[in-house]
C-alpha cells in the first residue's frame, strides 16, 4: 500500500506543478484552488508512504514522478521543448525512479 500511496502524491505533484501555470501567480481563484488541494493532497499521501518506506527513496521517487510529469506534460500542454538530449534526460531520470524502486526498500 505505501507504493501506492507514493505513486498517487507523485501524480498529485504533476497536478500542481502544472497548476501554478494556470494559476496566474495565485490570482485566479479556481486554478489556485485546484493547486494548493493537489499540494496538500500530494504532501498527506507522500507523509502516509513515508511511514514504511525509507525516505530518501520515497522523496526521490516522489519528485521524479513530479519532474518526470511535469516535463512530459510541459512539452505536450505549453510546447516545452522535446530535443533529443531533453528526452534523453528524461529518460534517465525515469530509469533513476526504476532503479530506486527495484533496490530501495521494503514493501
């Protein structure tokens, strides 16, 4: 269950990282408030996997789903770039996530 846990914050960190896009600096109400839920949603869900898994390994995988997320998403919704070295990158960031989930811990 606490991989779970940590792959839905990971998803909720996506929502919010690409929700301070639509926020307007916090000046439009329902986009900030679309993105602060997904912040607090995604810290409880991290705080309730971080209760079995080691935290080195949940932070690491948590913000990689996030940046990982956030990069695809920026490329596809904002026309962020998607050079081949940017892709390159990404790919290893993913293959950094695998990596910690094969060897970083228990559950």
């Amino acid at each position: 269950m606490p991989w779970i846990y940590l792959v839905f914050a990971g998803l909720f960190e996506i929502g919010w990282a690409i929700g301070l896009k639509y926020t307007d600096g916090f000046s439009r109400l329902w986009p900030t408030v679309g993105t602060v839920s997904a912040m607090i949603a995604s810290i409880v869900l991290l705080a309730m996997a971080v209760k079995t898994l080691p935290i080195g390994t949940a932070y690491a995988i948590w913000t990689g789903i996030g940046a990982l997320g956030a990069v695809i998403l920026g490329m596809v919704l904002f026309g962020d770039s998607a050079s081949p070295a940017r892709l390159i990158c990404v790919a290893l960031v993913l293959a950094g996530i695998v990596g910690l989930k094969l060897t970083g811990g228990a559950h």
